[in-house]
C-alpha cells in the first residue's frame, strides 16, 4: 500500500507506487498526489475506522493511477502512532488536553482539566504547522481529543474538514468540531437530530467504516483453522468476546452460564490471553461431551472472518466498531455494554439497536441469570435469530467506507475525480 512519504525504515506492505512530495512538484497538476491529514485516535474504535478509510482512499485512488500522500497527526506513543507505523503512514503527534469528565460543571474546572485545557492552543499552534506544511485537499478527524487542535487548525488554515462520528451519540471532540466542518459524516440517522443546528445541513450518514476483510469469511474455514471437531452441527454456535484483551466480566457471566449453555449450544470464547488459565482452570471438570463444544482461546486473529460467519450469535460489548461490524454481517448479538465507557455510550449503541429488536441489551449491572434470559428464546427458536439478525442487517452499512470517501472526495471538491 502506497501512501507518500513514508519512513525509509517501514518497507512497502503491498507493490503500488510510491510519490514524494519532491517527485509532487515535478508533477503535472493531473498527477499530483491526493493529499490527506487523518486525526483521530486513543481507542481502536477511533484509530480503526480512519484506517479503513486510508486504506479504501489509496485503493480508490490507485484505480485510477493516481496516490495518495497522508499524514496521520496523533498522539506520541499511541494506538494510533502504533498502527501508522505498521502501515507506512508518516506520523506526526501534537499536544493535546484531555477533559474529564463530571455530572457536576463545576467540577469540569478541576486543576487537571485546568491545566490540560491549557495544552489546546499549543496543539492548535503545532497543527496548524502540520497543515500548512502538508498543504493537504481535505482533514478526516475520527474524534478524540487529538482532533480538536487538529481540526481547528484545519479550518484556520482554509482547508475542507470531515469529521465522522462512529457511535449514536456525538463524542465530546466531534462535538466541539461539528459546527466548523465542511461536513459531518455520521454512522445512524438517530444521530441526525442530536447535530449542532447549524451542522445538520452539512451532516451525511454513511455508516461506520469496516474491514473489508471482516465481510469475507466462511463458517468452514472456522471449523478447520480452530479444529471444532466436537461441535454438534446441530445446534448453534454462540462467540464470545470481549475484544482483543478480553473482558473479565463478560468471562465471568459466561462461566457461570456454562454448564447451561453447553446442552444447547456450540460455545467459542475469546477470553483474552491473561485470562485463559483461570478459565481453564474452572472449566476443567466439564463433562466430555460438554467440553467437546468449548472452545477456549485468549485471541481470535486472522480466523476472525471466519469466525463470525461461523457465528449464529455473538455476546459482546457494544462498542461503535463491534456494532458495525456485527450489523454489517447481520448477526443476532446479545450485548453487555461497557459501563465505563465515555459518555455511556455503549449502553446508548445497545438500546438503540434493542429498541429495533436487532439486539439483546443487558442492563447494568448484568448478571448470570439476565444473561440466561436473554438467551433462552434465541437459543430455542432459530426463527427469533433470524428475526433478530434480519433486524441488525437493516442498520448495517457495509458500505461505509465508500461512502465516507465520496464524502471527503466531494468536501474536497473531487467528487468526480476520483470514481
């Protein structure tokens, strides 16, 4: 994968071409680089999709013979300077000031918000150099707190700013970022009315960006990459996550479901890699049959497509980018949000998809018997999966990624350049 200016120590990933900003300048203005500034980072569920929408720019561009030159402005040692690095995108960080959060507003003004609020006009100053230097077509800002100096600068610099907001409920940077984009790229309708005014008519829904990758996989190569010899193909197949480190409460729920569980269906569960001796540990005096139907392991790597398209139900949080993903497939889902979330908006991407019937959403605080009612009737009926997965399908947009990169062809004035 080509993007421009690469670090000469991360060899390519892919065979595509490769343009400098000095081979730019000699270049005809047909052949000049399309050039992009992402911001956005600090959790997967901000840093993933704007990966995915460098990614599908480079590819949409590279249809047509033309490059792509991106500059990711994050924070230093970071998810996202991580994930730059490994996919050759040139990285540069700025000073940001993180806001905690308080019911009460007086306490927003506590000496840390102080002095992190302090931090902002560095950020915008350092950004505002990032872009004249980078003098990029249009900003993509994917939301936390590395947006806002980014953003900002964008707008004092001139330059066309998209801002796109993953989850219902617009996240404190986007927020502050809305009413001084170019436009503003939401992932539900539901999130239209809770717009700034005056950012409502600049406002596109296109879903949130998923890996193409994830829409790919094959339930068979499941079954053979993990070795499920002692599924019961007759029953289903229920995944559980909680993500990539796992989630201790979600392990507890499941642990506790079990032996009530197995009789019923086939389990894969993601538990994370701290947490699989003690899981183990628990499950090691499961009857033969049972554990035959229980599969254990701490991580779900490449397997993941296959996995989920293995999966007649999936419990997991209810994070934006699980939520895209799972819609995008149209997978029943029973979701235990995470209640720490920022602005508890997990249990907000929950209830919205429950109150559509395309998901399960425990209450806080979850426990082994809500869990055990939430999936009796799935369990029992494949007719109320299907319903249910039917439900998720309609607010899935596999597609998003396309569509955010229409919309920040067209914030850039290429709308048509670029097909």
């Amino acid at each position: 994968m080509s993007y421009g200016r690469r670090r000469p120590a991360t060899p390519p990933r892919r065979d595509t071409r490769l343009v400098s900003s000095a081979d730019a300048q000699h270049s005809t203005a047909s052949d000049q680089p399309f050039r992009l500034i992402v911001t956005g980072g600090g959790t997967g569920g901000h840093t993933y999709p704007a990966l995915t929408a460098v990614r599908t720019l480079n590819a949409r561009l590279a249809a047509g013979g033309r490059a792509l030159d991106v500059l990711w402005v994050g924070t230093a040692d970071s998810l996202e300077s991580r994930v730059a690095a490994a996919e050759g995108i040139r990285f540069a960080s700025v000073a940001t000031g993180k806001i905690r959060r308080a019911s009460n507003p007086l306490k927003m003004l506590s000496p840390a918000n102080v002095k992190d609020m302090g931090r902002v006009p560095l950020g915008v100053a350092q950004a505002r150099k990032l872009v004249n230097d980078h003098r990029p077509d249009v900003v993509l800002a994917t939301g936390g707190y590395v947006a806002v100096p980014v953003g900002l600068a964008a707008r004092l610099c001139k330059r066309p700013l998209v801002v796109h907001e993953q989850t219902v409920r617009l996240g404190l940077a986007n927020r502050s970022l809305a009413g001084r984009a170019t436009r503003v790229a939401v992932s539900s309708d539901s999130t239209l009315p809770l717009l700034p005014e005056a950012a409502r008519a600049r406002a596109v829904v296109t879903g949130n960006p998923v890996r193409p990758e994830v829409l790919t996989g094959q339930p068979e190569k499941a079954r053979t990459a993990l070795g499920l010899t002692g599924f019961a193909p007759e029953l289903p197949t229920v995944y559980v996550t909680g993500g990539a480190q796992g989630s201790q409460q979600i392990n507890g729920l499941v642990r506790d479901v079990l032996p009530w569980l197995l009789p019923q269906a086939n389990v894969i569960h993601q538990c994370g890699p701290a947490n699989v001796d003690e899981l183990r540990a628990h499950t090691a005096t499961l009857p033969a049959e049972l554990a035959s139907r229980y599969l254990l392991t701490g991580y779900v790597g490449a397997e993941l497509p296959d996995v989920l398209a293995l999966a007649d139900l999936v419990i997991s949080r209810s994070g934006a980018g699980t939520i895209a993903e799972l819609t995008a497939l149209g997978k029943a889902a029973v979701f235990v949000p995470l209640a720490t979330s920022a602005g508890n908006e997990q249990a907000h991407n929950a209830r919205h998809l429950e109150e559509a019937g395309a998901a399960v959403a425990l209450a806080d605080p979850p426990t082994a018997d809500t869990l055990r009612t939430a999936l009796t009737p799935l369990l029992a009926d494949p007719a109320a999966r299907t319903t249910m997965a039917d439900a998720a399908r309609t607010h899935g947009r596999p597609d998003a990624a396309e569509r955010l990169i229409d919309t920040l062809l067209e914030a850039a004035g290429e709308g048509e350049a670029a097909r």
